[in-house]
C-alpha cells in the first residue's frame, strides 16, 4: 500500500525537525497547499536565529539524550519553537540564551545571550523570548512551568551571587541602561555585515536540528562559528562501534527540497579505513560553509543512564551509505 501524500510529508517534517508523529501531522495539516514543510523566516527573525544558534553552541559539552538536549523543533515563518528534553537541558539552554551582564576585571562589562531579550508569555509547559522592539520570536518548552520557573530563579540567584546581572528581569519593556548601550554601539555579533550574509546558514541548521538525531548517529555533539559567521563547525562524536551515516546526514542537508543551499565541496579521512575525519559543505555564492568534524570517542565519566539513552536512539537507525568520491584535500578550505 502507498503511502498517502499528508503521511509522508509528516514523516519528512519528523525527520528535518525531530517532532513527534502528532505534531508532525498537525503541523502538515494546517499548511496552505503549497507551502514548504520547514519556511524561510522573515529576515529579522533569520538574524536572530543565528545569534541563537551562537549562544546554544556556546561552550556545549554536556551529555543528554538528544544533540544540545533539544528533542525536537517546531519553525514558523514569525518564530520558532526549541523542545527541550529535560530539566537539565533547561538550565543549560536557558544560562546559554538569557541575556546577563557579567563584570570584567579589565574594560567593560560583557553582555552574553541574547541582548534585549525578555520573557513576554509563560505557558504550562514553556516561555516565549522575544526582544524589546522587534518581533523576533523563541518559543522554549518541555518541562512544566514550575521546572521553567525554578531554573530562571535559581539561574538569577546564581548571578546575583556572581556579581552579575540578570539583564532579562529589568522591568517589562525597559531596556537595561548597559544593554541598551550595548546595542547603541553595535557590538553584539549580528550587526556584522560578514554575518548578516551567512545568517541563513546557522538559521537553516537550527530549523533542521532534528537531522542530527533521525538521520546522524553521533552520541555527542558541539561546534561553533568562525571568520565572523561565514564558517561554522559541528563536531559529531560517535561510539567506536556505531557508524556514522555522514552520507545520509549529506544527502538530507543539501536536498533540493527540504535541506539548504549547500554543495558537498569535499570529505577527507583522517585515519585511511576508519571513517573519521572532514566533510564540507559551502554555499554556490561562497556566502557561508559547513564544516563536518567526526571523531569516534570512548566517555567512561559519562553517566551509564545516559549513555544508555543515547545508545537506544542511535539503535533506531539502520544503514550506511558511501560519500562520493572526490579529490584529496578538498575538505579543509
């Protein structure tokens, strides 16, 4: 029996964004007829997803069921939602994207996260960030409201007892007077010309964080940007004994269709039959590449309920396929 057309465009949603069966199907069923499964944001809400992208790389090495302890994601032209997994993954998303001032020995304060951002709508199970003047939206939810609201304040009281500033508690629809300096100078990394070009880069990925979990197999994953937003780097970590699929991830990534606007540019191993090394991706326009690191590690200090998780995620994928061949050397740019 074929597969009905809305069943099998639900299962492509699943399969870009990580969402449930449920979500997947409603999300499919209330789109216009035409309209492509994962939209192009409007263009402030693509720079702001970029800078989201930043903050949730930033310093990630934790270990949680799925990539950045991020189940799913649910885009909309306005907006985004992330789904967290856990408490653990909110107190981690939420430290990476809530916007602090944090006091420096020497010169000026910095400000980390999203500058500007504040908490305009709490739900049972999330929080809506949205920043003062704009209408950008990031929709977090997962645990219960109680879990959201704990792990802010004990976030703040982490802070305060820092010296630091929980720039998000300034008053509703006030900038904090530093913040607003901040931006004023045009400090924070989104007002880059370089950046701006290659947005549609880390926004797409975050769009399409599923793939690293229904399509790569990696138990680990982290990265950041380089040369002011026209690189980025993830780093997949897998088991010794998993494969990889970097010719599926490939594949899903650059689909005419559903994926990005990215040409494979090259792949290099490292160790001749091991499989660990490079891949690259870059734009036809050269605005913005994707660099692929794999590597194989063993984490004994790992917690074994976690682990276990991850091995039974991985487990649900089946299958390897080949790279195409390309010339040495291509992969590094």
């Amino acid at each position: 029996m074929s597969m009905s057309k809305p069943t099998k465009h639900a299962r492509t949603y699943s399969r870009y964004t990580g969402a449930p069966r449920q979500v997947a199907s409603d999300v499919v069923a209330a789109l216009p007829p035409g309209a492509p499964l994962i939209p192009t944001p409007e263009r402030a809400q693509m720079l702001f997803e970029s800078e989201i992208l930043y903050w949730v790389l930033s310093g990630m090495r934790n270990f949680y069921e799925y990539p950045f302890g991020i189940q799913y994601v649910q885009p909309a032209k306005t907006g985004i939602r992330l789904h967290l997994e856990s408490s653990a993954s909110l107190d981690r998303i939420l430290a990476a994207l809530l916007p602090v001032r944090a006091p420096m020995n020497l010169g000026d304060d910095q400000i980390y996260g999203l500058y500007g951002v504040r908490i305009v709508a709490r739900t049972e199970n999330g929080i809506e960030l949205q920043r003062l003047g704009d209408t950008v939206s990031l929709k977090l939810s997962g645990p219960s409201r109680r879990a959201f609201a704990n792990a802010e304040a004990a976030f703040a009281d982490q802070l305060e007892r820092s010296g630091a500033e929980a720039c998000w508690r300034t008053r509703e629809n006030a900038w904090n007077d530093y913040e607003k300096r901040w931006a004023d100078e045009r400090q924070p990394i989104v007002f880059d010309e370089t950046w701006r070009k290659a947005a549609w880069l880390p926004s797409g990925l975050l769009r399409r964080l599923g793939l690293l979990h229904t399509v790569a197999a990696p138990q680990l994953v982290a990265g950041h940007e380089s040369r002011l937003g026209e690189w980025w780097i993830l780093e997949l970590d897998h088991f010794p004994d998993t494969g990889l699929r970097r010719a599926e991830l490939v594949e899903a990534l650059t689909d005419a269709e559903h994926g990005l606007p990215l040409t494979l540019r090259g792949h290099r191993d490292l160790w001749p039959g091991e499989q660990l090394g490079l891949v690259l991706l870059q734009a036809p326009d050269r605005s913005a590449t994707l660099q692929l690191r794999y590597d194989r590690y063993d984490y004994p200090s790992a917690p074994p309920e976690m682990l276990a998780a991850i091995r039974q995620r991985i487990s649900r994928l089946t299958g390897e396929k080949q790279l195409p061949f390309m010339p040495e050397g291509r992969a590094t740019g």
